[in-house]
C-alpha cells in the first residue's frame, strides 16, 4: 500500500511533528484498527511528550479524523489504477476491485477508513466514494449509461463491494483461500456492473423498467 508509516523507534524531527504523529496512529491503527490509536502512543511514537500533540491536533478525534483522510487517500489511490482514456467499464471495474483489493491487504485501516467521528456533521465526499462516483460519471460521459440511469447509482455499487469485504474479513469467505476470494470478488463487481447496464439495456429494449 501507499500509506507512509513509521517504525516502532522515535524519529522525531522538529518542524515535521503532525506528519510523525500521523505516521505513528498508521502504524497503530494498521494492526490495531481504531482503538489503537491514542495521543500518547502516537507522541511516544514520535519521540515527544504528549502535550506537544495539541500544537497540531486538538485532540484524539482531531488525530483520528487525519488519519482516516490518509488512509482514505490511499484507498482512492489502490482504485485509481486504469488510465484515463480506458475503457469506462473497465474503470469502473478497476474501481471496485481496487476497493476489495485494498480491504484485504490492509483489514486494519480499512477498520478505520469508515469510522465514526464526532458528532456526523456533514464532511467531504469520502476519497474512495468520490472515485466511484468519477468512474460513474464516466460511463455517462462516454454514452455507456444514460444520464437518468445514472442518479444514486454509486449506492449499490458500493454496498456491493463493502458488503462483500465484510463476508471476506468477518464471515464464511474468510475460511476460503486466496484464489477463490479473488475470483467471488471479481465475480460480486462483474455482477454488480452488468446490473447497472442491463437495468439500462432493458429498458431501453422494453420502454419500461424491468420488473423485479
């Protein structure tokens, strides 16, 4: 993965504490998932005393919401793999895959990518949701889905493919090996991607949606 982390030993240099404090909840988080992360673990990571952490975070939550924007980053970036002028389908492919892929590699930043901060004020379209919804838009801006098939349709794209993480982490998929995750995950995106476009097709072909 992507994501810069920081070794068990202090290496604090002045000038770059938010970055080691970051670097330090990383390393905490990636085995630990969301609970490891603290403000003392993370300064001693650093070399500093913790008090020196709310020069640059106003608290736990504050290091916590930083660490969630660089693992969510690096997600963006694991599904970011096709180049622009590729085929839209094959991006969106390459989204969803990117998403599982990242999930499997890295099932304790991703524990953290989606948690729960604070009081759920609005924020920023998460980066791995922002990407989803590019190769969306891309389908629409090639002709491949028309415009009023397009509106919420990153919902059960994404529920496809986080739900799927889930069985792969948590539940019965977890027993199976490598191959055969990787074969029900690329058969849960293909799956999910030729529903969008045959609901397209159908009623292209019927003049009314299909019936469930």
């Amino acid at each position: 993965m992507t994501v810069a982390h920081s070794p068990d030993r202090p290496r604090y240099h002045h000038g770059n504490l938010r970055e080691e404090l970051i670097a330090g909840a990383l390393t905490a988080t990636r085995s630990g998932g969301p609970d490891a992360l603290s403000i003392r673990d993370s300064t001693r990571r650093a070399g500093v005393t913790p008090n020196a952490a709310y020069r640059h975070f106003r608290g736990r939550d504050d290091l916590l919401v930083a660490t969630i924007d660089r693992i969510q980053a690096s997600m963006a970036a694991e599904m970011d793999t096709e180049p622009a002028d590729a085929d839209p389908v094959e991006v969106l492919r390459a989204v969803g895959l990117g998403y599982i892929r990242f999930a499997l590699a890295e099932p304790g930043w991703f524990g953290v990518a989606f948690t729960s901060v604070g009081s759920g004020d609005a924020t920023p379209l998460p980066a791995p949701l922002a990407r989803l919804v590019a190769a969306l838009d891309g389908l629409v801006t090639a002709g491949v889905l028309p415009e009023d098939h397009r509106a919420g349709a990153e919902w059960p794209c994404w529920s496809a493919v986080h739900g799927f993480t889930f069985l792969a982490l948590h539940g019965p998929l977890r027993h199976r090996t490598t191959e055969e995750v990787l074969a029900a995950a690329r058969r849960t995106v293909d799956t999910a991607i030729d529903g969008l476009l045959v609901a397209h097709r159908t009623t292209d072909t019927t003049g009314d949606p299909p019936h469930a």
